[in-house]
C-alpha cells in the first residue's frame, strides 16, 4: 500500500524542479487576451477533435491554437476548455499539458497571465484556459499537437498521458474572409472583420493596404489600439501594419464601427493570395524569481488572425468625373476632381484642377495634409505646391472646392494625366496609435511609408474664353454663382494701359451668402505675367440674396505693350479680415488655396462706348447719378504747341446733395493717339438739378489736328474704392468716349460789347485818355461792366482777363486780372491808369487802343479790341506889354479833341523802350 504523503512531497518536488528548469510560472501584469469567439464555443475546425477524459466527470476539449511567428522566433498559444461534471471542483494542478511541433518537440504550456491564477474547475462548470510556449523556427499549427498528462508516481516519469489532440493538416486558425470575430485585448472588447485588400505600386516600391472595419464593443473613447497587427503569407514571412494617414487620430465611441486602414510594404515577389491578418498583444513575461534579481522579458502573444480576400480588382484609379470615397479617422470624405482646364504657356500646359471634398459623415473631420501631384503616362511627376490641405477642416455635410494648378511639359500627352492624391510624410514614431516595436524601427531606419490615397484621371479640355454677356456658371465654398462678363476695356493710363473687366456676379443659390472681400490677378501671356487687381464693388452690401447680383469692376496695370492674348482673371477671398492701412486687399493677403473664380477672358477691347457730337451720357454710379455733356471745345496757342480745352456741363441726377464722381481723361486723336488730360472741378457736394462746370485740357503738338478730337471719359478709383474729387486716382471705371465739337478762336468783337470768358461776362463801357502839354503821362480813365453767370458750380478757375493799352507809336502796356477777384463784379465800375514816356512830351495828342485777352497756362485768345482817343491840353501864355502895344488881341489855350476823368490810378508794364507806367486805382474798389 501506498504512502500518499510521500507521493504529495515528490509532486511538489516535481513542480519545483519544473519552475526551476527555465518555464516560467509566473508573470507580469495580466494580458487579458482572450482569442475565441466564444471561450465555450470550439473552433469549427477543431470541433471533430474528441475529448479527452482527466478523471470521472472531468474531460477537457481543445477549442483554440494560434502561432506567432517572428523571424525565426514565435509564441505558439492554444486554449484548453475544462469541463467538470463533478460535485467537487477540479484542481488543475491534477495535469498539465505539453505542447509538440515539428521543430520543437514537446514544450511544456503556461498560462498566459490573465490566466495564471486560475486553479481550480468549480463543480459542475466549464472554464477555458489559454497556455503559451515559445517555440523556434516555426511558421504553422497544422500537425502540430496538444498532449495532455496525469500524474503517475508509479511510473519512472511520475506522470501519464492521458490522451493528444493532434491539429489536422489542412486546419487554419485564420477567421474566414468576411467573417467577423470578438476578440478581448487588454480589458478591451472588440469586433473585427477585414473588409478590403488592395496591393499598389509606388514609386518603384509595392504596398499593401488593408482596410478593416472595427467595432467597439467596450465603454468610454477609443482612441489607440491596444495589438499590434501583421500581414502574413503563406510561407510563413510576417510584414508589420502601420496604420496609415487617415487612422492615425482615433476617436471611436462605444457601440461605434469605423474603418480602419493598414498599409505594409512588401517585396515584389510577395504573392498576394492566401494572405492573413494576425493581431498580437505584447505583455512583459517574469522569470519566476521573487527577488529583486527577477527580470522581464517581452512577450508577444497572438490574439486572432483573419483571411484576407482577395486583391480589390479596382486600382485607386478614379475615372474621369467619378467620386471616390475616402475614409478618415472613420469618416466618410467624399472626392472628385469636378473639373480640370488647360491653356498653353510657351512649351508648357497650365492646368487648373478643381478639386470636391464633402464631409458626408457626422462629425467634424481635420484633413491630412495631403501632397498633390500631376503624373504623366510616360512616368514623370510634377509637384504641386499648394496650402489647401493645411489644417483643412470639414464640419458634417460641408462642402469645399480646392484649386490646384501646375505646369507640365506640352510634349507629354496631356490626354493621359492623373492627379495624384499622397498621403503627408509621418513617421510612425509620432504616431501614439502605433504599437512600440514598430516605433522603434521606424526611429532607428528613419524612413515613413508614403503612400498614395488615390489617383484621379484629368479631363483633357481646353480652357475656353469667356463670351461677352453670356453666363457662366460656377461652384465654389461660397456658394453657387453665375458670372457675366459685361465689358473688357483696354485702356491709357498715363504712361501705362489699364484693363478694365465689369463683371456681373449672380447669386444662383436658393439662399443667402454673404460675399467675402476679394481680390485678385489678371494674369496674361499664358499666365506669365501677373498683376494685382484693384476690385471695386458696385456697392458694399456684403450680403447677396438668391437671384441677387453685384457688379464688380477689376482694374490692372499694364505696360503699354504688352501683347493681352489669353488674359485671365482670378478671384480670391482674403486670407483673414486685415488689410494695408489703405483698407486695401492686397495680393499678399489672398487665400490663393481658396480661389473664389477663374474666367479666361480673351483679348481686351480698346473700343468704348462713343457718344455722338453734341449728344450727353450719363453716369449711373449709386450716388453719384449725373449728365454729362460737352459746352465747348476750342483750341489756345497755334506755334509750336497748342492747348485744347474742353467745357464740361455736369447736371447732378441724384435726388440729394451728392459728391461728383472723380473724372479721368484722355484725349484721343483719329490715329488712337492718347494725352493725358488735366481735370479741374468743385470739390464740393452738388444740390439736386445743380450744375458744374468741369474744365478739361491737354497740351498737343502744334501738327495734331483737333478737327477729329474724342474725349474718353472714366471714374477714378483708388485702393479698391471710387476716388473722390481733390484726390489722385489711381485708374478709372466706366470708361465713354465723347465726341467733341472743335470751335475756333471767336472773332475778336468791339471791347464795348460784352465779351465771353464764360461763366463771366465783360465790357469796357467807355476810355479816355488825358495828355497835358509838355508832359510824359498820359492819364486813362475807363468804366467796365462784368458779369457770372451763377448757375455753376466750378473748381479752380484756371482763365485770366488781360488788359492791354497800346498807344499811337505801338508801345504797349498790360496788366492781368482774376475775374471776380481783381475785377468786382458790377455795371460801370470805373478804373483809372496813368501811361508814361517821354515821347508823350512832343505829342500833341492821338488815339490809343484797349485789347482784352482771354489767357490759359500761358496762351491767349483775344476777345475785343477798340480805339479811343486821347486829349490834349496845351498851355495857354499870358499876352505880354509889347504885344499889348501892337494891338494884338491875346490868343487862348485849347483843348484836345476829346475829355476823360478818372478817380484812381492803376499801374501796367511798357513794353515801349522807353515808357514809365506809372501807378492807378480802380475806384470802387
């Protein structure tokens, strides 16, 4: 009989030695790995495995075995189900188990942590428990075997075995493709089914990329993933998944399902059938020792793997107007290259792409910073530097439309080119959702996996030119838009050309948007020269309600010859609410990521609206309604310049007092020849009906014939707003061409009658002149009458009235009045002057002539000429006593033939050679 005591002491001892050969029998932290879908439910292809009895009413079936195979390295796990039909509970320390493969033999199994403290089968109850062994050089569980052992302390070994569960040859652990599994990592439970593999060349280098849809089965965010995923072959070779940039930020509720996407790089003689998906756990494995000499090694221990179907037949080639949806973060992005155009720059293509991005999910999604590119069929790249994709942000159902241009060869065919959407650089040791091992290689070779999100065919069409007064409809993040261009004027600008696009923007939305500030180019010569545009709003409202329309004006500097041939306007929002100090948007301050609208319009048209002789235009600027039309046009100065000079009547057509519009204007000769006219009108605001008079001129070379003279006619603007009057425009709007109505010189009149230096009138009413024997003065005495007509409002006069006495010998004098100012404005207003020379001390009397001249910069017109006489006073001699004697009877003195007074003086400057004027007064004054 025998003694059970000592049996127990020598299976102790048994145990002990066991621990002390090297298999560990404790560990670290639980793993809590569970690798089954369900612990009492065996896998289908291990079900036929018969069970194998421990005592009376204790059997134990195997229901799970997974491999983790590294290199040359794995961990080899395999689930144990226990059932006792016993009263009393079962102790497991009644057997144990030993693993047996190929290249390792029989290894003893030990639980995995969560695991190890499990000792005992209640009564009545199944438990499952999972063991590991690592094993070496081992790629596959098929054939392999799980034996199970009693103790047997008559046998030289002390233990027996109780049966084997041998692994058939054609099992796999791998879930069926399109089956989905519940697996437990870390505490954490979750559901995965793989959904998608899709194998892509790259820059010379092949990829796979796995997308798998995830459940999450726990409570609280989910936002990393607790395994560590690998793509396997058949042979046995294991590639690690990173996730790729659209899963980097997780952010998964419970209850959620999101797609999660892998990508690994694998070599070209990889084939991609009969592929598997394995999820691992990484856990850190004690030696046993309870000191502080214990050490830790890394223990990775398979979870679950999964078939993977076959390669998707679809590339990630987009055809040309289809949408392709992208998942990111487990949010649906819907994609698609809507429209594409080209134009020839030189020897290169400009292509404009338009690119869609709709956020059809729930949440708010940030966008990678995708990296864009055009790819040509003969394999050449093309970068294209854009800032769309930075910190790109879409909220649920939100909509934005991203410009991209680049330049390609013209020798490559352009009927053959693909955008390529990239995936942005990052490695995956920033990634805080990559497990640790693939961290640290990514740290140590310092490379990324960059792959390609999806490849989009362009449309080959030609950029087409916008028609005048057809429209053009457009998309953008604002809204939807019909654009007409009304008019492209190409016109002088003092030593330059302007253009001048009027551009009609209709709101084809069923809602109101509210406009952005814009800005913008005009681009030409194949977008090779570029200038900033002023943008002049037909009014500031921002707000534009459906059906609504806001005119714009767009306004460049060019030089004068540059050839306009495909000339491009493009608008774009600013990049945020500031602005030079001027107010004024300017290029730098564009969101050029955000083009607002593209149009090719064509070549300008130097042509503009003609207005025919004698006939008036309107302006119809918001608040600054009037009519214009021409009152004279005549011509100073004939030698060797001459200067024309244009009256303009200005009628105010608003139903308030109202600034003027600020005018610019060039004359224009029958050749196209332009000069730069000088505008001078009232600063001031104009009253309802009231007029102004707006003085035009221009200095001409004397050869210039004025009979065919245009006047064109615009607005000023400056810094993006109409320029008021007083101030220095920078360009001009809404440009006329008035036919003008040349006037020659008038025909010099009488000085009596009344003269036009419009809007004043003037005559001289009567002239004397007064010359006392012996003496060197004559005295003029002369009444005037001048006249305004106050109907006008005027600016700066410019005119001067000159008046010149020219005596009998052609010596001449003259002086310069401002009319209003050194002339009062009255009837018979009298004015004295003294003429002096010597010569008037021989003279016995005469006439002398008065001419009056109409001066501007510097030339004249004479307006009236007449002659007056001059009397003479000679000094009578007292007869003397001798002549008395004689009987003579005294003679006396006379006068000259004509009289004059005068009550002042005024001065003037002899142009004689030997005159002295001398000074007057005009009385009244």
């Amino acid at each position: 009989m025998k003694k059970y005591p000592a049996y127990l002491m020598l299976l102790a001892g048994i145990v002990a030695a066991n621990s002390l050969s090297g298999v560990p029998v404790a560990l670290a932290a639980p793993a809590n790995v569970s690798a089954t879908q369900n612990n009492t439910t065996a896998n289908r292809t291990l079900a036929s495995l018969p069970t194998i009895s421990l005592q009376s009413g204790v059997s134990v079936r195997l229901t799970d075995i997974q491999l983790s195979a590294r290199n040359t390295s794995g961990v080899l796990t395999y689930t144990l189900t226990y059932t006792n039909k016993t009263s009393n509970p079962y102790k497991l320390v009644n057997s144990f188990s030993r693993a047996y493969t190929s290249q390792n033999g029989f290894v003893k199994g030990v639980p995995v942590p969560e695991d190890k403290d499990r000792i005992t089968i209640a009564a009545g109850s199944s438990q499952a428990i999972t063991y590991y062994v690592r094993v070496q050089n081992q790629n596959a569980v098929a054939a392999s075997k799980i034996a199970m052992y009693g103790w047997d302390f008559n046998s030289s070994s002390y233990e027996k075995k109780l049966g084997t569960f041998t692994i058939p040859a054609s099992y796999s652990a791998a879930i069926p493709s399109g089956q989905s599994k519940k697996v437990t990592v870390s505490g954490t439970p979750l559901k995965l089914q793989t959904q998608q593999l899709q194998i892509v060349n790259f820059n010379g280098k092949r990829y796979a990329r796995l997308t798998v849809n995830l459940t999450h089965l726990g409570s609280g965010v989910l936002s990393s993933l607790p395994y560590t995923a690998y793509l396997q072959s058949a042979g046995g070779a294991s590639y690690e998944l990173a996730l790729d940039q659209t899963s980097r930020k997780l952010d998964i509720q419970p209850g959620e399902t999101s797609s999660v996407n892998y990508v690994a790089a694998i070599p070209d003689s990889l084939q991609a059938s009969k592929l598997v998906m394995q999820i691992t756990q990484t856990n850190n494995a004690a030696d046993g020792k309870s000191d502080a000499t214990a050490n830790t090694t890394s223990l990775e221990l398979p979870v679950a793997s999964f078939k993977l179907p076959a390669t998707s037949a679809s590339s990630l080639t987009v055809p040309i107007a289809k949408s392709r949806k992208l998942t990111i973060d487990g949010t649906t992005i819907d994609t698609q290259l809507r429209a594409a155009s080209m134009s020839t720059s030189g020897d290169k293509a400009a292509w404009t792409l338009q690119f869609r991005l709709k956020n059809t999910g729930n949440k708010t999604i940030i966008l990678p910073a995708y990296e864009t590119s055009i790819r040509s069929s003969e394999g050449y790249t093309f970068p294209i530097t854009t800032k769309a994709f930075s910190s790109l942000t879409l909220k649920p159902l939100e909509e934005k439309l991203v410009q991209l241009s680049a330049e390609v060869p013209l020798q490559l065919k352009q009927q053959q080119l693909q955008l390529q959407l990239i995936e942005p650089a990052a490695t995956a040791a920033q990634d805080s959702n990559t497990s640790g091992a693939q961290a640290t290689e990514t740290a140590r070779t310092g490379t990324s996996i960059i792959l390609p999100t999806a490849f989009y065919m362009i449309p080959y069409q030609q950029e087409q030119r916008q028609s005048i007064q057809t429209e053009y409809t457009f998309d953008n993040n604002y809204g939807s838009f019909g654009a007409t261009v009304e008019s492209v004027q190409r016109l002088p600008w003092t030593t330059d050309d302007i253009v001048v696009t009027k551009l009609r923007l209709r709101n084809a939305g069923a809602s109101s948007v509210d406009l952005p500030a814009l800005g913008g180019w005009m681009k030409t010569q194949n977008n090779r020269i570029s200038r900033s545009i002023q943008l002049i709003p037909e009014n500031n409202d921002s707000s534009l309600g459906a059906g609504e329309s806001r005119v714009y004006y767009a306004v460049a500097h060019f030089d004068t010859g540059i050839d306009m041939d495909q000339l491009k306007l493009e608008l774009a929002p600013a990049a945020d609410s500031s602005s030079d100090n001027a107010g004024k948007t300017t290029s730098s301050t564009l969101d050029s990521s955000n083009p607002f609208l593209s149009l090719t319009l064509g070549q300008p048209d130097s042509a503009v609206a003609r207005i025919a002789r004698g006939a008036s235009f309107h302006i119809q600027t918001n608040g600054k309604k009037a009519e214009i039309k021409e009152r004279r046009t005549i011509t100073y100065g004939e030698n060797s310049q001459k200067i024309v000079y244009t009256e303009l009547d200005m009628k105010n057509e608003e139903k308030r007092s109202s600034a003027s519009s600020r005018l610019v204007a060039y004359y224009k000769t029958k050749d196209n020849e332009y000069y730069e006219a000088t505008v001078v009108q009232p600063e001031q605001t104009i009253g309802p009906d009231g007029k102004s008079l707006i003085n035009v001129s221009a200095k001409l070379p004397a050869s210039v014939s004025t009979a065919d003279l245009t006047l064109v006619i615009g607005e000023g603007i400056t810094d993006g707003k109409m320029a008021a009057t007083g101030t220095a425009p920078t360009g001009y709007i809404n440009a006329t061409e008035l036919t003008l109505r040349p006037q020659p010189a008038p025909v010099a009149t009488s000085a009596s009658s009344e003269m036009d230096l419009f809007p004043y009138r003037f005559a001289i009413n009567g002239a004397t002149g007064t010359l006392n024997q012996g003496e060197d003065t004559i005295a003029i005495n002369m009444t005037y009458s001048l006249s305004k007509d106050n109907t006008y409002t005027m600016g700066t006069y410019g005119h001067t009235l000159v008046l010149q006495w020219v005596d009998q010998n052609g010596r001449i004098q003259e002086k310069s009045f401002t009319p209003g100012t050194d002339l009062t404005i009255g009837k018979s207003i009298p004015y004295s002057l003294s003429l002096t020379s010597n010569t008037y001390k021989t003279s016995t009397g005469g006439n002398f002539t008065i001419n009056v001249y109409d001066e501007f910069q510097g030339e004249r017109i004479l307006l009236g000429t007449q002659s007056y006489s001059i009397d003479y006073a000679a000094i009578i001699i007292p007869p003397t006593s001798s002549s008395q004697g004689n009987g003579n009877t005294p003679s006396s003195g006379g006068t000259g033939n004509g009289s004059g007074s005068g009550s002042g003086s005024g001065s003037g400057s002899d142009k004689g050679n030997d005159n002295n004027p001398s000074n007057g007064s005009q009385a009244g004054k």
